[in-house]
C-alpha cells in the first residue's frame, strides 16, 4: 500500500490544540485538507488558531474554549465539534501543564494541578470523545512526555500524571481495540519553540546541554511531531496500536542523563531549605 497521507475531510479534533506542538499537528492536518477543529482554555488562541488553519487548507476550521479539567465542558465541547462535523477519524489529547518544582518545594494543590491537566484531562478527553469516533478505523493520539518512563528531578508531578496516560494508552488499545479503534502515545524530545522546551530549558546554556544530548545533533521540530502524528492517523499506521513513540533523536536513551541531573542541581540552589 502507498503512503497515503490525504486526510481531505476526515475529521481531525485536536485538545490543546492551539500553541506549540499540538497546533503544529492541527495545521499539518488542516494542511492535507482535514476538517479540524482545536480547543483549549483561551477563546483568543482558539480564533487565532481557527484562522490558521482555515490559511493552511482545513475544508473546515471550528474550535471551541474548554478547560481539560471539566468533564461537562469538554462532553459538550466534543459534542459541539460532532454535531458540526461528524464522525471523528483522529482525536488528539496534548492539553498539559507543566513547571519546574521539587517534590518538596511542591504544594499538594501544585502536583494535583498537573495530574488534572495532563492525566485526569486526558481520560476526560478519550471518554468525552469515545461516542463520536468512526468504527473501525479510528486514531486516538496522546501527547506524552518521556517523564512518563525516565524518572526526572523536578518533575514528579509530570512524571506521574503522563506515565498514567501511557497506560491508558496501553489498557484502552485493548478495551476499545475490538471497535476498530487504535490508541497510540507520542512522546516528543526537547521541541524547539516550545512552551514546555522553554520551561525546562530556560537559559542558553541549558538549550546547548540539550542539544549537545542529543544523538542526532538536534533539538526536534513542530514538524517531526507533526510528521509522526499524520502517520498515525494515517491508514498507513492502521496496524499500530497500544504503542508509546518517541520523537526525540534518540535522546532518552540516555535517561534524563547530565541535563535532569543540572535542573535537579539548579532547583536544589534555589531551594528554601538550602
Ligand atoms: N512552582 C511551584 N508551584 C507552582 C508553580 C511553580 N513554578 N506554578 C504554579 N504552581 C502552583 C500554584 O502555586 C498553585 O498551587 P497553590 O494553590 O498551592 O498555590 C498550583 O500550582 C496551581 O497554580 P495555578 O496558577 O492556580 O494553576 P492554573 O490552573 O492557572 O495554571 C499551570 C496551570 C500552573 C500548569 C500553568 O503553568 C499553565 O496554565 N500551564 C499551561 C502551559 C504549559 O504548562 N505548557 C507546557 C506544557 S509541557
Ligand atoms: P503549549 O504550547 O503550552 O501547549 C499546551 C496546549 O494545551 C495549549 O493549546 C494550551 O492552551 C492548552 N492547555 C493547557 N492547559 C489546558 C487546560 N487545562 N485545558 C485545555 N487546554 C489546555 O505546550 P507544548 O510545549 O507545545 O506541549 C504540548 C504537548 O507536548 C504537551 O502535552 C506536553 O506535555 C508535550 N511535551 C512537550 C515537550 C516540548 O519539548 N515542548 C516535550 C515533552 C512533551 P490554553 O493556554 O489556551 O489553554
């Protein structure tokens, strides 16, 4: 079978859709002719997303304002999107949290803040989702994060809450498997211009210990994500499910290595207890 990658009206939603990698995925779809519809918190960055995609070829661009974290608001979210467009051909989870904190500098509201986005609102998302989506032949994607398998200082509250997403990944790849409905997990590396790149890697110094980590030279690109999300939407990827996917230039087969052992040396500094 050739590679197909014309997704011309195949419905493509995207949570967290609206800035870094994720708006990336929503354009590149939107670029091979989907309908595509985003939502996050912001009613500002869902218009100028909305915008975006209708420039970059979308059939059709909605979108909608929701908080991840309000399962009634993303059910009528989704239903919105549904009602407009149809059956779903890929749903895309990537609405996250993120900052810098040790365990102990962390406040019980902090940690549960990031489990709300990033795993709570994940399971919102597929189950919100799960009524809308074209049987067979459904694409969920979760946006994952290599903390869900690489223990990382400062990071307890993303590591808990995105190595949950991968096993909802895993255990609803079994449970809505038999629909026809395939579930996989990307894992993006450090992505340059990047919110999240940005909080982790702050400084000059702290961009050039990534990059001088990585294997392949680089950071990655919007477009490598996008890259592996088309794919897996794609009829080509119709054997691939319940799989958690790198695209990180190799970089976590090192573990957090000297750059997770830095932000734990800097957080440390920083810390009241000296
Ligand atoms: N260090 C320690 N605690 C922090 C913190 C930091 N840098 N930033 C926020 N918190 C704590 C807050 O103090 C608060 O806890 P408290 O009530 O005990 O004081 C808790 O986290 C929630 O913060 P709040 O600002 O009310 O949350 P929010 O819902 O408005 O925003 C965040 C959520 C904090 C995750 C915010 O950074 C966000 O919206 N992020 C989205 C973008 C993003 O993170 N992108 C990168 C994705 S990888
Ligand atoms: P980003 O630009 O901050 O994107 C986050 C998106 O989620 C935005 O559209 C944001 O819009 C939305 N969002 C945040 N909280 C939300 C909430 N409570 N409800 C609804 N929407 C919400 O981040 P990014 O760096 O591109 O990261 C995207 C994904 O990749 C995340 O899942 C992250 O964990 C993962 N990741 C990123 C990197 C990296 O290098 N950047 C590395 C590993 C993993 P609003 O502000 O409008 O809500």
């Amino acid at each position: 079978m050739a590679l197909e990658l014309d997704f011309a009206d195949k419905v493509v939603v995207v949570v967290g859709g609206t800035s870094g990698i994720n708006r990336g995925v929503a354009e590149a779809y939107a670029s091979h002719g989907a309908k595509v519809a985003v939502a996050s918190r912001s009613q500002d960055k869902v218009d100028d997303t909305v915008a975006a995609l209708q420039a970059a070829g979308a059939t059709q661009a909605m979108g909608a304002a929701f908080d991840v974290r309000d399962p009634q608001a993303v059910a009528d979210g989704l239903a919105g999107f549904h009602n407009a467009f149809g059956d779903f051909d890929v749903l895309i989870s990537g609405a996250a949290g993120n900052f810098p904190a040790l365990a102990s500098e962390m406040s019980v509201n902090a940690f549960k803040t990031v489990i709300d986005i990033d795993l709570m609102g994940t399971i919102h998302v597929m189950k919100a989702g799960y009524a809308f989506l074209k049987r067979p032949g459904a694409s969920i994607i979760n946006i994952s994060a290599p903390q869900a398998f690489i223990p990382y200082e400062g990071q307890a509250h993303v590591c808990a809450a995105k190595a949950g997403v991968d096993q909802i990944t895993r255990t609803l790849s079994l449970e809505w498997g038999v629909e026809g409905i395939r579930i996989n997990s990307v894992v993006p590396g450090f992505i340059d211009e990047t919110e999240g790149a940005d909080r982790l890697a702050p400084t000059p110094q702290a961009r050039q210990a990534v990059v001088d980590s990585v294997p392949l030279g680089r950071m990655g690109t919007k477009t490598d994500m996008a890259n592996m999300c088309l794919f897996l939407g794609s009829d080509a990827a119709s054997y691939v499910s319940g799989t958690v996917i790198n695209v990180d230039g190799a970089l976590y087969q090192r573990g957090s290595g000297q750059f997770g052992q830095q932000m734990g040396a800097m957080l440390r500094s920083m810390s009241s207890r000296g």
